[in-house]
C-alpha cells in the first residue's frame, strides 16, 4: 500500500512539472511571436514615413496599414487586449488608436485591440530655433500577448510597447 501511494505522489509531481514546462514554452512562444509583429509594425511605419491614424486599412492600397494587416493575417497573430484610451507620459497626453486584426479602428472600449499605435511629437530644446527644423515625431507601438492555455488565457495578458525612429517631414 505505501508503495501505491509513494508512485502517485510522484506521478503527480511529474504531472505538475509537465503543466508548468508546457506553460513555459506556450508563454515564450507568444511572446517571441508578439515582438516579431511589433517589430513589422515597426518597419512597415519607418518604410512609409509615418502612418496615419485617423484611417484604418483601405483594400488595395499601397500604405503601412496594408503591410501590417497583411502580416498579422499571414502569421496567424490573433491575441488581443486592452490599452487605455489615453495616458501621460513624460507630463504630455498620448491617446492610441487601437485597431484589430482587419485594420479597422476601434471606437470606444478597445478590449479587443490586435495593436494600437500613438503619434508622438518630439519636442526640441533648441529655442527660437525650433521653427526652422522640420516636424519630428515618432510612433509608439502596443502589441498583446497571453499565456495560451486554456483555462489561464484571461488571466494573464501582458503587453510588449515599442517605439520607432524619429520620422523627419509632414504628416501623412
């Protein structure tokens, strides 16, 4: 009899350690795959000099939304989450615009969000000098991604932010 209850104990413990190694390398997996989207988003946006965000991704059209609608459909990127409307960063009002896997943009809630995107002005501390340089701004990127077991996938939902170059010019 204690042999019986000593080998469940252990089969138990191996059972356990399975569980947590599986959820190890579901939850590294999602997050390698959220940055290489964060990273296209990135690029997609330093490709074509800024993007803009009062539109949502129009069919065949040649911008950065259709490079990034294209990616996320093409690797199957379907985790999703919830990015405040705004917030303040470095005392300045950042508001995102939270889009979803369509590239449509969402109004109000944005608990289903694929990826929001925020323009943010670079500010010069060159004086009177700041007229003569061209607008500068960069694009801070959201992307979501979830710890994929099935019954832990609402609890865990974390976000990977990214920022792009400085993009030198006028707005799209």
């Amino acid at each position: 009899m204690r042999e019986a209850i000593g080998g469940t104990w252990l089969f138990q413990i191996v059972i356990v350690f399975i569980l947590l190694f599986t959820g190890f390398m579901c939850l590294t997996i999602n997050r390698t795959k959220a940055f290489h989207v964060k990273d296209q988003i990135i690029q997609a946006i330093q490709d074509h000099n800024g993007i803009d965000l009062n539109n949502g991704y129009v069919e065949n059209s040649d911008d950065a939304y259709a490079d990034i609608v294209g990616y996320i459909k093409e690797n199957s990127y379907r985790t999703t989450g919830k990015v405040p409307a705004s917030e303040v960063i470095n005392g300045e009002k950042i508001d995102y615009y939270c889009f979803d896997r369509n590239g449509k943009p969402l109004n109000g809630s944005a608990d289903t969000a694929v990826f929001c995107l925020a323009e943010m002005d670079v500010k010069s501390n060159a004086g009177s000098s700041y007229n003569e340089l061209p607008k500068m701004r960069y694009y801070r990127v959201i992307v979501f991604y979830q710890l994929d077991l099935p019954i832990f996938k609402s609890w865990f939902n974390f976000k990977i932010v990214g920022d792009t170059k400085t993009l030198f010019g006028d707005e799209i």
